[in-house]
C-alpha cells in the first residue's frame, strides 16, 4: 500500500470515528430506579432528574439519595456501553498506543 492511500484511509478513520463519537455525544441516554429517572447526554451530563415523589415519605431521603446513585450510574454504564461498541471497532487489532487517537 502506498503512502498516499495509506493516509487517505487514515483521514476516513478519523472522520468515521468523529461521526460516531458526535453521535454518542448528542444521544440521550435513561438512567431508571424504583424512584428516580435521570436523563443524560453521551458526553455524562445530567440533562434531566424526575423524582415520583408521591411515592416517597419525609424519611426517605436517605433511600432517594441511594436510587440517585444507582438511576447515574445505570444511565453512565449505558453511555460506556454503546460508546465501546461504536468506538470499539475503530480500535479492534490496533496496539494499545496512548494519545494515538
């Protein structure tokens, strides 16, 4: 393969992986708990937090706080997720190369 091709399919990697990535980032992506439902962008920030709140007593915050926590964490496991999966084939077969992309 000669060089010229060579950077040409390096120019075609890098806007594919740019695609996807500003795809992830601009999905929104729903965290849920028996009580709380967290909306969040691909890049994890909060965007939204709705609390059903006439489920909930005054002696339950500690439990609210708890199911913030678990509805975050569900919502940032489902944002690594497809961001390995879109990302991910970018990367299969290439070195661990830090700073590469």
């Amino acid at each position: 393969m000669n060089m010229q091709a060579m950077m040409k399919q390096v120019q075609k990697l890098q806007k594919d992986m740019t695609k996807a990535q500003e795809e992830i980032n601009n999905t929104e992506f729903t965290g849920k708990s028996s009580l709380v439902t967290i909306t969040m962008d691909g890049q994890k920030n909060i965007k939204n937090v709705k609390i059903t709140a006439e489920e909930l007593d005054k002696d339950d915050i500690e439990m609210l706080e708890d199911m913030f926590v678990v509805a975050h964490n569900d919502a940032v496991k489902q944002i690594d997720k497809i961001t390995e999966e879109k990302m991910g084939a970018f990367t299969k077969g290439m070195p661990n190369i830090p700073g590469l992309f």
